[in-house]
C-alpha cells in the first residue's frame, strides 16, 4: 500500500492539485463517514468518475471490511488515480458527501494564479455563449409541467446534476409516493434554493448530464418556439 501511495503522489507532485490532494488526503480519511461514502459514490456515478459495477464493488467491500479500511483504500487507491482528470468532479462529489469546508480548501489550494485567470475567463466565455440564445434565458420554471413526466425514474440523477443536497433528493424519495411528483417537488425545490440558475440553459445541460437527451432537445426546442412566438406576438 505504502508503495502504491508513493507511486500516486510522485506523479502527482508537480501539480497544485497534486500537491492540495496530498495535504488534505489524512483529512479526507479520517472525515469520511459510511454515510458519506455512499453519497460520494452517488456523484461519482452520476458524473462518470466511477462505473456501475466499481461503485458495487466499493459497497460490497463495506459489508464484509472494517468500514475505515474501504475509505482508506478507496480514497488512496482510486481518487488518488483519478483526481487529475476528474478533479471538479470529484471535489463537488466530497462537497455533496457533507464535506464543504474540505471541498472548498481543495479547490483553493488547487489553484494556481493561472488557472484562477483562465477559470475567470472560461466564465467569460460561457456567460458570452448563454447571451448569444436568449430563448434559453427564460425561467426554467415556466417550463416544469412539461418535462416532469419524461424525466421519470430519473428524477434523482436530474437532482444531482442540479446540485440539489443528496439529503434533500431522499428526503424527497421518502416523504414523496408517485414518480412524477418527486420530480416535480425536487424541480421547484432546485428553482427555490438557487434561483439564480433557474433559467432554461441550465436545466437543457442537466438533462443531457442526467443521460436524458430527448428530454433535452425537446426542451430546447419548446423554449425556442415559445419565446420566438412571444416576439411575434
């Protein structure tokens, strides 16, 4: 395992992230909970970082290993592994698993002048690109009865992919019975707790996030229809 370790660390030693992983790492482990290591897997899982069956395999290894020992290895072992390509991914996943103080020292110790200038422009851009397609500035909510049916049985990922507290989507599950409303409720709570991103554009690129790309071009295409009628109008 030591070597291991070693082998992780010098080919991340370079790096700002590397260098942020191997400071926080001890915090990682010993902060992690059971609890919280099946929420972190839930982001991971819905955000690419880890596979169905490794996610499994992870949760089959706390039924039968002293819990501590299965997030030690998987936060050496695995995260270490993917930390560089995976980094935002997996730092708002630590930060959904009830860890935000952890997450956001990550994140800042993570950055270094330049990367803080180009994630500045990046938000440039992107804000540039939403201005160019007015239609997708409209308010998500306008547009809630038309999807909540389609989304389904995957209302929660949807939730996830919104940034909606893990513990809010099963509070969700427990105290909501039908599909669809559990969709709907997770929907307007998402447009109530962050109303600044409420918007069309947002919702589109959960949904392709969230593997529902019908979904999504369908309510990129309404959106459009709906708001060049109102021009005409």
């Amino acid at each position: 395992m030591a070597d291991h370790n070693h082998r992780n660390f010098t080919y991340l030693s370079d790096s700002h992230k590397g260098n942020a992983l191997r400071k926080h790492l001890p915090d990682l482990q010993s902060q992690l909970t059971e609890d919280g290591l099946s929420t972190l897997l839930m982001h991971l899982l819905a955000n690419n970082v880890v596979t169905p069956l490794e996610k499994e395999g992870v949760e089959h290894c706390v039924k039968h290993k002293v819990v501590q020992d299965v997030i030690n290895d998987f936060v050496t072992q695995f995260l270490l592994r993917k930390f560089e390509c995976d980094f935002s991914k997996i730092v708002n996943a630590i930060k959904r698993a009830g860890l935000q103080e952890l997450a956001v020292k990550l994140q800042n110790d993570a950055k270094s002048p330049l990367e803080e200038e180009e994630e500045e422009s990046d938000e440039e851009d992107f804000n540039y690109q939403i201005n160019t397609a007015p239609y997708l500035r409209q308010s998500a909510k306008r547009f809630f009865k038309d999807i909540y049916k389609k989304v389904g049985v995957d209302w929660m990922d949807l939730g996830i992919n919104l940034n909606v507290e893990y513990g809010e989507l099963k509070k969700i599950e427990v105290d909501v019975s039908l599909t669809d409303q559990r969709c709907m409720t997770m929907l307007r709570l998402w447009e109530s707790n962050q109303p600044k991103l409420a918007y069309v554009g947002h919702l589109v690129s959960a949904l392709i996030s969230a593997n529902l790309q019908e979904v999504a071009e369908e309510l990129d295409k309404l959106s459009n229809e709906r708001y060049l009628r109102k021009l005409d109008a």
